[in-house]
C-alpha cells in the first residue's frame, strides 16, 4: 500500500517479489556490429521550422 498499489493482484506480487530469483542478463558482445552505433540526432533544429511561413506548397 505504501507503494501506491491496491490491486489484490499487484500486492500479491510485491509482497512476493523479493523472493523471485531473478537472473542478470549478462552482456552480449556485438562484434561487428558495433560499427553501426551512431549518437542520437539531435532535433533542436525542428524548432526552427515552426518560425517559418506558411508552406509554400500549400494545396
């Protein structure tokens, strides 16, 4: 209850949940495929398409 949940079911399972044996994924190696990891784009420039007119290729 002190966690906010008052589903029967969710108590249920927070009040047993340390007792699950939950087990850590371990790391997998990517090999090759790391060549393909990029940083996020960046969108801070969308703002700027908000200042514009109206479109021009309006219908």
């Amino acid at each position: 209850m002190s966690l906010g949940a008052c589903d029967v079911a969710a108590v249920r399972y927070l009040l047993g949940e340390a007792a699950l044996h939950k087990a850590r994924p371990t790391p997998v190696d990517i090999g090759e495929l790391a060549r393909y990891d990029r940083p996020m784009p960046s969108v801070a420039d969308y703002d700027t398409l908000l200042l514009s007119g109206p479109c021009a290729g309006r219908a």
